[in-house]
C-alpha cells in the first residue's frame, strides 16, 4: 500500500524559448504523483506552455498555453498503481523568469 502526501513547489524558464523539465530529475518513485494542479503565476508577463511526456513544451508551437493565473489539472484516474511522473512534465514561457507554481498528491 502506498502512502499520499501533499507538496507543493514553483519553478520558473530561465530562457523563454527553452523547455525545462518542471523537476530535474531521473524518472523514480520520488517523481510519482496522481495528481497535478499548475497555474501559471499571476505576476507572468506572457504565456506558459505545458506538455507531459517526450513531446518538449515550445513557446508558441506545441503544448497547452497557459495565460497568467490560469491553471491546469493532470490527474490519474481508474489506473491500478497508475500515476504521473514530474520529470516528463515541461514548460516554456514567451518571457524570460515567467513561471508556475503546482500543488501534487505524491505517491511515497
């Protein structure tokens, strides 16, 4: 049996243009979640862009577009032992240090 814990974390593009991984990290059970809540920080100046797996987040051509304040739920349902790894979610911004904050339900 599994265990759940909240956490929460913000991470922000160093280079508009260049998708970052929202936790640089090898996929492992440290990186599992069932569920992700992101939202594109109130203060950005432009546009997050958000995708999951080997598909790179890219300013203005690929992933969902995340306005400031707006948000985006991942979750897991139904999947027996299923679950999201945060070292396949990415990011990019159209502006250089825009960012997001997200809340998880990690699997420990």
């Amino acid at each position: 049996m599994h265990e759940i814990r909240l956490i929460t974390a913000q991470r922000a593009v160093t280079a508009a243009g260049t998708p970052e991984k929202i936790k640089e990290a090898v996929e492992s059970v440290q990186n599992q979640v069932i569920s992700i809540k992101i939202r594109a920080k109130t203060g950005n100046a432009g546009d997050i862009y958000l995708t999951y797996g080997d598909q790179r987040a890219a300013a203005s051509t690929t992933g969902d577009i995340l306005a400031p304040g707006e948000v985006s739920i991942l979750d897991v349902h139904n999947i027996y032992d299923g679950y999201l790894d945060l070292s396949k979610i990415w990011i990019d911004s159209s502006v250089n240090g825009d960012g997001i904050s997200y809340t998880a339900f990690e699997v420990i």
